[in-house]
C-alpha cells in the first residue's frame, strides 16, 4: 500500500468513525469532546493535514483536497447535531441506511365476522336492504312472545337462556329486530341486522356461548315464497359464488311459516363431500322461512294485506367457511398472530 492509499484510508475510516460519534453524541458536552477529539488540535484529522507536506509532491493537492472535504463534512454535521440538541432531538442510535425498507407498522385489521357482515349487507343492499340495529338485552316479549313463541318453548328456558331478570333476556337470536322494526316502521320493510347473541352453549369447536348472527326481513304487498328463494339465491351466488347450489329443507320455526333450513354446495370440496361439510357436501347457512302472520298481528301489520320473508344466519360459521377457519373459538380469542392474517394488504 502506497503512502497516499494509507493516507485516504485514515481519512475514510475518520469520516465514517467521527460521523457516527457525531450523529450518536447525546448531549452538548460529549458533543464538544467530540469535536475536540475529531477536529481539536490534536485530533489525527488535523495531524494528517498537517503532515501533507510529507506526502510526494503530485500527491498533496488531492491529498489535500480529500482532507479538506472530510473535515467540511465533520464540521457541517457538528453544526446540524447542535441545532438538533438544542431542538431536544434525541440521539440517532445508529447511521441512517436509507437502502433499508421501511419497518411495517400493525395497523390492526378487521375481525372476520366485520368482514363477512359487511359483505352480506353489502350484498343486501343491491336487493334495497337497510341495515338496522337492536338491543342485546332483550324482553322476553320481544326475543320470544313477539315472535309467536310462548314463554313455555324449550327455546325460552332458563337453562338455555341467560336472563337478566324476570322479563330481562340476553337476545338469543337477532329476530326480535323484526318487531321492533316493524313496530318503528310501515311496511313496506327490507332490513339487515347483524349483532351479538347469546346462548348457554358450551364453548367448542363449532359453538360459542355468544356469537354474532345476521337477520333479514322483507315484508311488502305481494311478497311470495318465490321472491324468498330468488333473494337468498341472488345472495348465495354474490357470496359464495355462481357455482354453488342453494337447497331448502323444510324446517319449522314458530315466528315463520312455512319454514326452511337453508343449504349451500359445500365450497371446500364442491358438493362430493369432505370434513368442512361432514361428507354431506352441503353446509348449513340459515334458518328462514315466510312471516307468520300471527307475528305480523304481534306488531301491527295487517296479516291480511302483507306477506314477507326472513331468515337469520351465524356470521361466525360463514366466516368460516369464507376462510377455512376450524375452530370457532379462534374468532373470540384476541390472537394477533390470527386476526393479523385479515389485514387489508
Ligand atoms: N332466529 C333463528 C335462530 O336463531 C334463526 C332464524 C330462523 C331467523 C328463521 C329467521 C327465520 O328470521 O325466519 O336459530
């Protein structure tokens, strides 16, 4: 190594060790030792430009030169740490590698069950639905004696049911958002209503003692069972896609009549039957069946004039089908590692 080669490497390792101590220094006293250090009269930087004169003639100028620069450059950092600390800027850990990606930062995410409300009632709302809202405590009027179901119903037992008082229920469904629509509103009706419920179920695999559901309910002049199947299948195919099959099973639930558990093609294995769907090949997605006119009669309507539809379905378990999810529980831990998988990219 030539004596300019040793020369320029001091120089560069000066440049690189005073920036750091520089950019690094915490206060205005280890600032001043080191400036003392770096660019005091007996700093090494002032040595060596002092000792140019020892390098061969052609050499001093660039010699000089790069010196010179790094010592401009020192001084100019010197200047800006200054100001900084007196601005009350904190130290700069470590140099700035501007190449470096940005370090992400979490913003949170939606919960799968926002998503998937947000995309039926998105749906709904093609079909003219409005989304509405009910209370989680509930009477027992509206949660079962509204809804055509007595008080003595197995539904309406105390062991399945968390009473908050005589008359007082934790909603153990969102259906009696219907009557209170209803009561709130002249028909002709269209609503969406998802919201918590609550249920004395065991904590599993596919059961959680509280749990979101989705109701709807359409009531109008003239509303038939044809107009029910049309809208839960226009529904079916925008969520699920134009390949999966709806089916109607008949069912019954006292607030409708005739009433039906609705089916969709398992969408994991496309109807041949796979774990998702126990081997069935479909998945169950809602209750549903035509207003019972003794509802209608509950709330006001004329049951002679007015004909409609609903139907309720567990969010959850679409949620889950949406994102193969296979266990229920992992929806009400508070999990980031799981929850931050549904960040919008
Ligand atoms: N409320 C029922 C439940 O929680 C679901 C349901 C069935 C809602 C039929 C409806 C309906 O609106 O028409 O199991």
């Amino acid at each position: 190594m030539s004596a300019m080669d040793d020369y320029l490497a001091t120089l560069r390792e000066l440049e690189e060790t005073g920036s750091a101590a520089i950019r690094t220094a915490a206060d205005p006293d280890e600032l001043e030792r080191v400036r003392v250090e770096y660019l005091g009269r007996k700093a090494r930087l002032t040595q060596l430009l002092r000792g140019i004169g020892e390098l061969p003639h052609e050499q001093r100028r660039p010699a000089g030169a790069e010196a010179n620069r790094v010592k401009r450059g020192l001084l100019e950092l010197l200047e800006a740490r200054a100001a900084d600390l007196a601005a009350g800027v904190a130290a700069a850990a470590v140099e700035i590698d501007a190449t470096l990606p940005g370090r992400e930062r979490w913003r949170g995410a939606r919960h799968p069950c926002t998503l998937v409300t947000d995309e039926i009632c998105e749906i709904f709302k093609e079909l003219g639905f409005l989304r509405a809202r009910g209370p989680e405590a509930e009477t027992t009027w509206y949660n079962f004696m509204a809804l055509n179901t007595p008080l003595d119903h197995p539904a309406a037992d105390e062991q399945d049911t968390f009473y908050l008082d005589r008359d007082i229920v934790l909603r153990t469904h969102t259906s009696p958002v219907q009557a209170r629509v209803m009561e709130q509103w002249p028909p002709p009706v269209r609503v969406v209503v998802p919201g918590v419920v609550f249920r004395r179920d065991p904590f599993d695999a596919s059961h959680a003692p509280a749990f979101e559901q989705l109701e709807g309910l359409a009531v109008d002049e003239g509303i038939s069972f044809v107009d029910f199947k049309a809208s839960i299948e226009y529904f079916v195919h925008r969520f699920f896609g134009a390949d999966v099959v709806t089916r109607f099973r008949p069912s019954f639930f006292p607030f409708t009549e005739p009433s039906a558990e609705v089916d969709v093609s398992c969408t994991i294995c496309h109807g041949t039957g796979c774990s998702a769907c126990k081997g069935t090949g479909w998945i169950e997605i809602m209750g549903a069946g035509m207003v019972h006119p003794a509802v209608f009669d509950n709330v006001g309507y004329d049951s002679e004039r007015y004909t409609g539809f609903a139907f309720g379905m567990g969010v959850g378990r679409i949620a889950m089908q949406r994102y193969r999810i296979p266990d229920i529980r992992l929806l009400y831990e508070s999990d980031i590692r799981f929850l931050a998988q549904f960040a919008r990219a």
